[in-house]
C-alpha cells in the first residue's frame, strides 16, 4: 500500500489533504521543504502559518536541544518551569493588556476554548457573539461560535451563539461602502444583534483581526475599535483570537487588532509562536484571568521545550525585526498580485505576511472553487506550496515564513502568474 492508502484506511475521512496525488514533506531549510520524491518546492504557507521563521533554524533547534540534553522533556504545571514564568512575563508584556496573565495551551483550539471557558464564567452568562465567516477551532465550544459552515461539524454548542456582520467585506451586504460608513453599518447590526437576539448580559465577542480559514479577509482598520465602544456599553468582554494575526505577521502591528485601536480583554494566540512546537495560550486581564474558583492544571501546555523554543522564536523575531520584512515583502506581495490582470481574480486583499486571492467566474464575482483547485495544483508543478480556504475554497491563501526574502517573493509571483493564467 502507499502512504496515502494507509493514511486513508486508519485515519479519519474528514482529515483533508491538498492535492489530487497529496505530497509527504521529508525535510527542509530556510523557506524550502523536500518531498519524498526529491523534489524541491518554495513554502508559501508555512505549515497553516506555525513554521513562521522557516525551517531548520539552529537558534530554535539549539534552545530545544539543550533543553532535552538536560533530560527534562516534561513536569507539568504541578511544578515550577522557569522557561514557562519567563515566556509568559514576556507575552503579558508584549500585549498591553494591564495586569495580563497567562495561560499556557498546545494549540489555537484549545487557547479558544479556555478564552471562551473565562468569559462566560467571568460574565456568568453563556451567551457569545461571533463573526460571520469566522473560524476558532475544532472543540465544542469553538465550533459553535465558528461562523462558516463548512467548519461547524455539528450545531450542538455548550455556548448560544449571535454572528454579527463585519469580518468578511468582499461578499458582505455593506461591500460597497466607504470604510466609514461601513464601519457604521457594522455598529449599528452589533447593536441591533445586542437587543433582539440576547438577553443583553454577554459574555463576550470573539473577533479574528484578519479571518484566516475565512480566506484572508480583511475588515477596515478601526471597525473593533467601533464595536469595543458598544460592548463597554454592555460590560461585554473583547477576545481578539491572534492565532493567525500574532508576532508581527501583519506588518503594522505585533498583534493583528493594533489596527483596530483598541487593547482587547483578552488574546489567544499559538501557531507561530512555537515554530512547529505544539503551543497556544491565552493572555487576559488578571480579574478575568483568575475568576475560575475551580482546581486546573495543563499537564503539556506550557512544557519545558516547547517554551523554551517559543522564547529562541520571539529573540529571532526581535533580532531580525521579522515585523518590518513582514511588511517590506507582504508591500511587495500584494503589489505583485495586484498587477496580474486575470478575469479570474475577484479581490487580492491583505495585510504583511497574510494574502488572499479570491477567484471568481469571469464576468461576475460568482465563487469559482475549482479555479482555486487548479491553481493549487499548478502552483505546486511549479515548485511552489500555497494554501486554499474561504467560504467557498475559492481564496488562494499565501503565508509564507517571516524570514521570506524579496528574490523569494518574486519567484513565487512569477508561479502564481503562470498558474493563474494556466485558467
């Protein structure tokens, strides 16, 4: 059998996989990984955004190898962990969130569920409200505020769940206006949302700054600002979900909603933070971080070498000033894409390091997914990996490593072109 085959036969049917003859990855460097083949191919999505310096980095690889030379892999938070104390004062630091704590977890999913585990017992109130086209997880709680359907595996839900309007603009009833007045609009379906569809005593709203699984897409700069005024109305708490948005990836900002004016209660973060370790968390404010009056533990989150790589990553993203690069080459990017003149491309949209192209049936903005397929497939036969999403698996999703250089970026753009004009 090959390894496909038995990938099929003992793991879940769900479980997807890019690509008609799907690849193994063997090794890699810099921002190139190998396959099992031998063939080379240029990482335009970087492991779902988490190997976010790249490959094969021997400032990561040195930290993790001290730390299991010393032959503690593992002692759970029963114990003290010095790396786990000294990444978290660093990460409460980085946040602005006065008085922030930490929690550690071993991926975005978990970070969420715990965020939302806070709110509603901070605010004593299971009611949540989410954005369409949303995506925070695959638990039970997190799939129940996910905002697309094609990621909500069942409508049962231990949280009631209103969506509110904003995240998604390209295809949203308030497209066609300017920033301010959409921006309004959205306030004011909040507001709306607020009085007919709750209670009025909300625990919290969960918002991507930029909605990843959602295809990149990109709200106007200011528009949480907006909504964190209506919710301090309410008492209602403000979660900035930054798995995607986090460690400078977007260019502008260390975390993805610095564009939205505002210090969030609380951020969950992970993905990039480990460099393909298996970490998350959530940063909150202490009231909200300490109301849980029930014993807990995380017996892996938080671990000795996965937060001792976290720290050797957020040093690379310091020394090299990766946000800057993220910025420079995201400019670069986007400016490359939008100069493609294809009847396929309805919207290029992004920020740093987080681009989404959307294709479109020629003629109209009518979703055309397996556009997206083709140009998956030929992006790959032309050496490079890029990602698929949206809520049409419509959008091309480009997310390449931090470190990426200004030649990389070219040579991606002149594959991406190919495969484009390939439809």
């Amino acid at each position: 059998m090959t390894l496909v085959e038995r990938h099929r036969a003992v793991l879940p049917n769900w479980l997807a996989l890019y690509y008609a003859d799907p690849l193994e990855i063997v090794s890699g460097h810099g921002r190139r990984v190998t396959d099992s083949t031998g063939r080379g191919y240029l990482d335009f999505f970087a492991g779902i955004l988490t190997n976010a310096i790249g490959y094969d980095v021997p400032e990561i690889s040195d930290a993790v190898r001290k730390q299991l030379d010393s032959g503690i892999l593992h002692t759970s938070t029963l114990y003290l962990i010095r790396a786990q104390v000294e990444l978290a004062e660093r990460i409460a630091a980085l946040s602005g969130i006065p008085d922030a704590k930490v929690f550690f977890t071993n991926s975005g999913t978990e970070a969420n569920e715990t965020a939302l585990m806070l709110a509603t017992q901070y605010r004593r109130s299971n009611q949540v409200l989410a954005m369409r086209n949303s995506y925070h997880g695959r638990a039970f709680a997190t799939v129940g505020v996910t905002g697309n359907r094609g990621w909500s595996a069942s409508s049962l839900s231990p949280v009631r769940v209103a969506h509110v309007h904003g995240g998604y603009r390209y295809r949203g009833p308030f497209a066609a206006l300017s920033d301010a007045d959409y921006i309004k609009a959205c306030v004011d379906d909040l507001r709306e949302v607020i009085q007919t569809m709750t209670s009025g005593d909300v625990a919290c709203l969960i918002v991507e700054p930029i909605q990843g699984v959602g295809g990149f897409t990109v709200p106007p700069d200011g528009l949480y600002g907006a909504f964190a005024e209506v919710l301090a109305e309410h008492g209602i708490l403000l979660i900035s979900d930054e798995v995607q948005t986090g460690w400078g990836r977007t260019g502008e900002h260390f975390w993805g909603i610095g564009a939205h004016g505002v210090v969030p209660d609380m951020m969950t973060f992970a993905k990039g933070l480990g460099n393909g370790l298996a970490i998350g968390g959530v940063v909150a404010r202490a009231e909200v971080m300490d109301c849980l009056t029930a014993n807990s533990i995380s017996t892996f989150g938080g671990n000795p070498v996965a937060t001792v790589g976290a720290m050797a990553v957020l040093d690379y993203i310091a020394e090299h000033d990766l946000q800057a690069n993220a910025r420079e080459q995201g400019a670069r990017l986007l400016a490359g894409l939008r100069s493609v003149a294809s009847p396929w491309i309805g919207d290029v949209r992004g920020k740093g390091l987080m681009v989404g192209v959307e294709l479109v049936r020629p003629g109209g903005t009518e979703p055309a997914p397996d556009a997206a397929v083709a140009v998956l497939e030929g992006c790959r036969s032309r050496g490079l990996l890029v990602g698929k999403g949206g809520l049409h698996n419509n959008v091309i999703r480009l997310a390449p490593p931090m470190t990426v250089t200004a030649d990389e970026v070219d040579e991606a753009l002149d594959a991406l072109r190919g495969a484009v004009e390939a439809l």
